[in-house]
C-alpha cells in the first residue's frame, strides 16, 4: 500500500497550461499518474496533449471525479487557488509552487482547517509525493524511487529527498510513499501526520525522515515517535554548521534565537530511538541495516 | 528583509502608530543640523541590523548639539556586533515613566499569530521569557479571524500594564497587528513601548522583518532590499539572482537544492574542513548560472578549493555535465574544483566530463569523498 495517493487517484492540474505546470503535468502522467484535467477560465475546452482543460476546478471534479489537486500556479495566486480547489470538492491539495507569502500559508492552513476540515494539503515549496509505481504528483523524478517497500518517506527538503529514494533504490531496497513536506514556515502536511500515515500503512514497515534547521517540527516529531511508533525511524537533519540568523535557502530554515538548531533536533530524535545519520549516506546504510534486520 | 529602527518607525507610523519625530544622518554635520532643526535634547541611535545598540555605545542621549557632535563622531564607524555604524537616528527625546514590549509574530509549532506583550520592557524578551516568562502576556491569533477589539482588551489585561496605560496600549496593539498583516511582516516588535508622565503610550523603538516573499504586493519594499545588510560577496550573489550565504571557511561550495547544499557544509566541516559559503543553484544548473556561481566564490579570497555537489533529478547528469563544461570555458578559476555528480544518467555526465579532468578539476563518486579531497585541497 500507500499514504495518500495511489494509482487510483484523479489529478487536476492548476497550471497546467504554463511551462512549468505542463512539463511536469505530462511527466507525471507518462509515469502513470492519472491526470485527468486542467483549469485555466481563459482556455476552458482547450487541451494539453489530450487532457482536457475546464474553466474552474469544480467543473473539473464535475466532468472527472478529480479528488486530487497539483498547483502549480504563480505564488501570487496561490491563495485563491486552495480556496478553489478546496470549494470545488477536492480533497488532497498539492501546491508545488515556491515563494508564498508566510501571511497567505497561515491564512489558507486556517480557513482549511476551519471550512473544510478534510481538506488534506501538502506544501507549498514542495516536491510533492510519489508512491512509485503508482503515482507521481509534483517534480520528483520517478525513476530514482524503487517500487515497493518497505520504506516510507518524509521529508523538508526536496534535493534531500532525492539523494534518499536513490541511495535507496541503489541497496535495492523499495519505496511505499515518498512525501516531501516543504521547506516554507507553514507545511500543510507536518512530518506527524506522515508519520500517522505510515505507522497505519501495513506495507510501511520502516521510515526514513529528513529534517533540516528551523523551527520544531522535528523536535514535535521526536515527542509523537516516542508516544507512538512501533516502526522503526532513520533520520538525517541538515544545517549542523548553519549561521544563526541567515536563512539557508527554504524561507523556514533558520536558526534564530539559539532555537531550531540541527544538534538539538538530533537529540531529540536520538532520545525517542531514532538511529540518526550524521550525513545522507550515513542514513542511507542506517537503512540499509534496519531494513535487512526486518524478519 | 531587516529594517533600520528609523525604517520600522515609518513603517508603523504609516499605520497610525505615535513615533517621534527625526532624521536620518550619514555624517556628524548631517546629525548637528539635525537636532538643530529638532532641538535638543535629542537621542543619538546608531543604524543597524542588530540587537544589543545600547550595550555597545550606539544609542546616546544628547542634552545639547555639541554633545550630538560627539556622540555621532563616536557612533558613527563603530562596529556593533560584526555591523559597522553608517547611519544615525537623530530623533526627539522622550521622558519615560514606564517601558513594555509588544511584539507579533508567527508561530510555527501553532500555526497561529503570537502576539507578546509585556510590562517588562527596554530589556531583551529572551531574558524576560527565561527569568520571569508569566511576566508576558501571550495571544494566538487565528488570521482567519483577526484580533478583534475584545482580544486586544482583554490581552492588555492580562499584561497589567499601568491603567493610564491600558487604552493607549489597546489601540497600539491593534493598529501593530495591523501593521504584521497587511505589511506582510515576519516580525514587528516595539521595545521598549512607553507611558510618559503625562500618560501618553508611545513607541520608542521598532524592530520590523518583512516577508521578501510578498514584495510583489509591497512594491515600495524594494527600497528595503537596497539597504539590507549584505557582505561583498553576497551582494554579487545576490545581484546574480543566488541563493547565498557567506561562511568564514576555505571551501567553496555549490549544490543544486537547499537542502543539498546545507549537507554539503556539514559534510565539509564532518571532514574536518570549513566551508567558504552556502550556495544553492536550484534545479536547472545551466551553464549561465553555474558560471555565476563559480565567479562569485572565485571572487572571494579566502577560497582555495570548490566543491560542486550536483544530485540530477529530472536535470540529468549530461545536462549539468554540459553547464560545468561551458561556465569553465566562461570564466577562470584560481582554485582546483571537485566536482561530485550523482543521480539521473550521472554515467553519462560523467563520461562528458572524463576528457577535461586534471589536477584542477576532479571528480570523486561520493558526497564524502569529494568532500575529502576538497578539504585536503584546501590546506
């Protein structure tokens, strides 16, 4: 099995019609992700190669029984975007899109929560996810992940993410679902409802997460593997030697205020019995081990 | 982006917040005519992106011009936590009889606004929020909702602020919170925020980041951009479009993804190396941006080696291969330069590079071991 998506599940891509969105819309669908439509109110009943654009997202979910979303509209209109998404009857909201205002993150994660309460949304300034084999939402390359299992995946950073599905795939060793987070103050999917995720999934018999510097989230997730989870955890976290202060790329990872530092998230990880990497091939061998111990 | 005190004064007198009136000053003739024009008393406040004015000399109260012209003769050029003094704030003094914070922000773990308010001001809040932490009154704020009137009085309350203070406190904290939203602000912060004796409340300092990410709603904001805090380096970095930040190290680095290129720092320093920079070149790593990229880490003296950790996801190997192949024919280095290349046809990029390798450019089949010959490169 999977979290989330499977090869079942209908996409609509919001931007596909733009260079970004179309590349990737088609790269996803050669992988065998179904996607089923395009929103664009200046080009409905158009097409993108074939697959069929609608004026709005709730006519999409109309004509094809989307219940996924992939936005890879510009960060101005991201917000009204989700919105959209979210009344047009979609229940899993993917915003690839990098650079949103803090504001409008806190913003559309309240008024989810609050309107439509579940409404699943994952990002932005991510790399989406991908249950290889079966689907593929946002730009991971789908070949570096190895079908299967038993590993799960998540993550803060994209690169990252990758170097961990390869080194995976390298050892031969499979991937159920791969879920990139994002590096932005405001995820809609935190690494605990990952984690909730794949301590459900029966195929999921062991995790991988990478954290990087930045707020708690890693610390947060420590608490909940130490109160909950039966499999086992492989974690790596980026930025030991990061400048407090400086942001190092993703708009969340910053150290400020001595708080959010890559040795304290280690310890805390260590502390709930989380064999931690010190580098990603380190964690790429940890794996390697807990997985070969697997009976 | 991080404004000047003088910056985030106008920034929330712009919102209807009481500030006092000043000028900015680059010279000592410029804060003499000044607080002429003022008239004294005055306060001498140096101009930086930083904390800790006070302790370290910048911030001088002047009873008369001549003591201005000293204050700014030693203010000015003074080094305040690695921030060299450009700039002076020649602003009105104000008699204080009791000094609070205020402050919003986000807060990452709730997913909500947190507004601090607190009778203890002039003081650092970590200090406060360590010693005495009931001593601050927090809020979450839901933005969906807002802080309405009730929530603002009711907050106030809670920080026991003097009563003469209450309603003054009530409509500053309302009209800050304002200011947090539609300027689009990670941190706006006043410290300390005072009652004068004839009960007036007042903000005397202001601490202001504005998300770099909502300029396209601001388009003022650009002038903020102009005057942030950036060594040489990262301005050149910064004026290619880079994702840099300088480091005190002797290896320079380039990495295509944030992440990756945090690692790549770590990975340098786990061998025992220091790392000269983080630079992130994102996913394409074409030839132009690569060039860019070695031309502002070979601009950096302290740099004796490069390592280039390239993962090819949807870019493939030959791709990147090609973009190091052509910014090398584009611009020369001084150092000798690693280069690590994994991911999609990797094989084949590395194929591509095999004829230019040389004891200037290297190539190694792990993170680790470039990282090795890096640092031993390097010295």
């Amino acid at each position: 099995m999977s979290i989330f998506v499977d090869e079942n599940t209908k996409v609509v891509y919001q931007g596909l019609t733009g260079s970004t969105g179309r590349y990737y819309g088609l790269l996803n669908r050669e992988y065998g992700t179904q996607v089923v439509a395009g929103t664009n109110p200046r080009k409905a009943g158009s097409d993108v190669d074939g697959i069929p654009i609608y004026a709005t997202v709730a006519e999409a979910v109309e004509k094809t029984g989307a219940t996924a979303s992939c936005i890879f509209v510009p960060a101005p209109f991201v917000r009204d975007a989700v919105m959209e998404a979210a009344e047009g009857g979609i229940d899993f909201i993917v915003v690839i899109t990098e650079g949103v205002p803090a504001h409008d993150e806190a913003w559309f994660y309240n008024k989810l929560k609050r309107d439509y309460p579940g409404v699943r949304l994952l990002g932005p300034n991510c790399p989406g996810l991908i249950s290889p084999g079966k689907a593929n939402i946002g730009i991971t390359a789908g070949h570096i992940a190895k079908p299967g299992g038993p590993v799960g995946i998540v993550s803060r950073s994209g690169t990252l993410t990758y170097q961990a599905l390869y080194e995976l795939k390298q050892k031969d060793i499979g991937c159920t679902t791969c879920v990139g987070i994002g590096g932005d103050p405001v995820p809609g999917t935190s690494f605990i409802d990952c984690l909730e995720a794949f301590e459900a999934d029966p195929d999921t018999r062991a995790v991988m997460m990478i954290g990087e510097i930045g707020g708690s989230a890693e610390e947060e997730a420590a608490a909940w593997i130490k109160a909950n989870m039966t499999k086992p955890v492989v974690s790596y976290v980026a930025g030991v030697t990061a400048p407090p202060g400086k942001k190092m790329g993703h708009a969340g990872a910053i150290v400020s205020g001595g708080k959010g530092t890559a040795k304290a998230k280690m310890e805390a990880l260590r502390d709930a019995g989380v064999r931690v990497g010190q580098n990603p091939t380190e964690a790429g061998e940890l794996m390697a081990e807990v997985v070969a111990g697997l009976d | 982006m991080d404004l000047f005190e003088y910056q985030g004064k106008q920034f929330f007198a712009a919102y209807g917040m009481p500030v006092s009136p000043g000028e900015v000053a680059f010279t000592v003739e410029d804060a003499v005519a000044a607080a002429e024009r003022l008239g004294p008393p005055v306060m001498v406040k140096a101009q930086v992106h930083t904390g800790g004015r006070g302790k370290a000399g910048g911030v001088k109260f002047a009873a008369t011009v001549d003591d201005v012209r000293t204050h700014a003769e030693n203010i000015l050029g003074l080094d305040i936590r690695g921030h060299v003094v450009k700039r002076l704030w020649i602003e009105k003094a104000s008699d204080i009889a009791e000094e609070y914070y205020a402050s919003f922000t986000l807060d990452r773990s709730a997913k909500l606004h947190l507004g601090m308010l607190s009778a203890e001001g002039g003081v650092e809040i970590e200090a406060v929020a360590e010693e005495n932490p009931d001593a601050i009154a927090k809020i979450w704020v839901d933005p969906v909702v807002g802080l309405t009137e009730e929530a603002a009085a009711a907050w106030v309350d809670a920080a026991n602020l003097n009563p003469a203070a209450r309603d003054g406190a009530v409509d500053i904290v309302r009209k800050l919170y304002q200011a947090y939203v539609e300027g689009d602000a990670d941190l706006v912060e006043i410290n300390p925020l005072i009652l004068t004796p004839d009960n007036r409340v007042h903000v005397l300092d202001a601490k202001v980041t504005l998300d770099a990410n909502a300029v396209f709603r601001h388009p003022d904001y650009e002038e903020y951009d102009a005057t942030q805090s950036r060594d040489e380096r990262e301005q050149a970095a910064h004026a290619k479009g880079l994702q840099y930040v300088g480091l005190d190290g002797t290896v320079g680095v380039i990495a295509n993804g944030a992440g990756l290129a945090m690692s790549t720092v770590d990975v340098v320093n786990q061998v025992g190396g220091n790392a000269a920079n983080f630079l992130d070149i994102g996913g394409g790593a074409n030839a132009e941006v690569m060039a860019g990229a070695l031309e502002v880490i070979n601009n950096d003296p302290k740099v004796s080696s490069i390592f280039i950790n390239i993962f090819g996801g949807i870019t493939r190997g030959e791709v990147v291969a090609n973009g190091i192949i052509e910014a090398l024919s584009q611009v020369d280095i001084d150092s000798p330069i690693v280069i690590r290349l994994d991911g999609t046809n990797a094989e084949q990029g590395r194929e591509m590079l095999a004829p230019h390798l040389s004891d200037r450019l290297m190539l190694e089949p792990t993170m680790l071991d470039a990282a090795r010959r890096a640092v031993a490169l390097a010295g």
